[in-house]
C-alpha cells in the first residue's frame, strides 16, 4: 500500500506589524538585452507573491531602462562595470547586497557569462536558498552533479527539456517516469526538483508532490519565469527553520494532491 505524503503547510504568517524587511528580500539574476521580458515578469510575480524587497541585477544597464517602468517597485544593481566573472568570482556587488534568496536564470541566455554566474553561484558562500531556473540549468547540463557544491538549499525548476539535457536522456510523459526523473535529478544535484509540465513533480530525492491541477493554457512562454519569481517569493517568507521543501511544494503545488511513495 501506498504511503502518501500530506500537502505541506503553507509558509507561516506574517506578524500584522510586519514591514517589507521581514518579508524577505530577493536578489535576482535574470533577464538580457533580447530576453528583457523574462526579467520583468520574474520581478513582477515575486511581488505579487509577497517578496518584501525585490532587485534586480544586471551586466548591462539597458536592461534596468527597458524593465523598470513595468517594476517600479523593484531596486537594481548594475555590475555592467564589474570584470569579477572573468576571474571566476562573483562580482563583489552581489556579496554586499542583504538579501535572503537567490534566483538566476530566466532570459540570460546561453553564454559564456551565464556559465560562469552559474558556476560562481554554487562556490558561493551563501547560505540562503538559490533557485536555478532555465538558462543557468542549460548551462548546467554539462556537469550536474558539480550543482551539488551549493553551500545553501538550492532548487532547480527545469521543463521537461531541460531536465531531458541535465539527465543527458529523454523524460518520460507518464507519470511514474516523471516522478522517478525528478527524483534523479534531485539526489544528483543535491537540490529540491520542482519538475514542471502536465502535473508537476516536487521531490528532494525522497519526498514526492506531484500537482494534478492546471491546464493547457499555461503551455506559453513566460509562465515558468512567472513561478520561478512565485517561488522565490515564498522561500523569501520562510525564514528559518522552515525546510525549503515546505516552500518549493506549495509553490509548485497550489491547490494539487500529494503523491504516494
């Protein structure tokens, strides 16, 4: 018999004197000159999900100009003038910023300069969570397992193409082989695996969810980045000790069923 997993609590509530410092702040890493909306949608959910402080950082001071009318809530931070990833550092400006989560990914393209963003985020000493989404997962296919250095919670939320190229063989449609690919690829990279597609799966290697809600209408671009920022959001809201797993899930989830394991 089936041992099923409860739906997870939600993230614990705000006092009713909470300001926007205690509703977390989250740093992201998003967006370039041809993929600018990406940056502007992952701004735009974080805040609608409840992140208290949200900025944006860039290595090209364009982008602040073309997505800061739709954000302007958010803060940024141009490292346009940082040479730190050409050593293989991150840049300074990212270790002085307070922030709680990371998120990197969504419409930096393919580059040189996300590979060695995404590789510096993992040797990071951060301690927060880090979500990786799209592009640095593209990147990341290569060498998966070195994802498992991340000193902090990391979580990965790729498509099924991309979780196809971080496992270097094609994912299954049907459910148990989803369920199985999502746990793979959270035991390899040492990460919460929020497997997105036609039910999505959440699992840390053990633990499974798995959301049988949603429709064909979100099979357009721009709603992973949308998650991604919902997702952030959350871990923003979780503090300590709340286990990320109990932030990934609900994000990932809404109103889905658990799955047994």
């Amino acid at each position: 018999m089936s041992q099923y997993v409860p739906i997870p609590n939600p993230p614990p509530d705000l006092e009713a004197s909470a300001h926007k410092g205690e509703a977390g702040r989250l740093l992201c890493l998003c967006g370039s000159v041809t993929m600018p909306g990406a940056a502007q949608l992952v701004l735009r959910s974080a805040q609608r999900a409840g992140a208290g402080l949200v900025t944006l950082a860039v290595f090209d001071a364009d982008i602040i100009r073309s997505v800061s009318p739709a954000a302007p809530e958010a803060t940024y931070l141009d490292l346009s003038r940082s040479k730190d990833l050409f050593a293989g550092r991150l840049p300074q400006e990212i270790g002085a910023h307070a922030h709680d989560v990371r998120l990197a990914g969504p419409g930096l393209g393919t580059g040189g300069s996300t590979r060695a963003l995404t590789s510096a985020l993992i040797k990071a000493p951060f301690e927060g969570p880090l979500v990786l989404d799209a592009d640095a997962l593209t990147v990341s296919a290569t060498d998966p397992a070195d994802l498992a250095a991340c000193r902090g919670p990391l979580v990965i939320t790729p498509h099924p193409g991309e979780a196809s190229r971080l496992l270097d063989r094609s994912v299954p449609g049907d459910d148990a082989g989803r369920k199985a690919a999502a746990q793979e690829l959270a035991r390899t990279t040492g990460s919460i695996c929020v497997l997105k597609g036609a039910g999505t799966v959440i699992s840390d290697g053990e633990v499974v969810f798995r959301n049988g809600t949603g429709n064909a209408g979100m099979a357009t671009a721009g709603s992973g980045d949308v998650l991604a920022g919902i997702l952030a959001a959350v871990l923003c809201c979780c503090g300590q000790p709340f286990h990320p797993l109990a932030g990934a899930a609900p994000a990932g989830l809404g109103p889905g069923v658990p799955w047994g394991v």
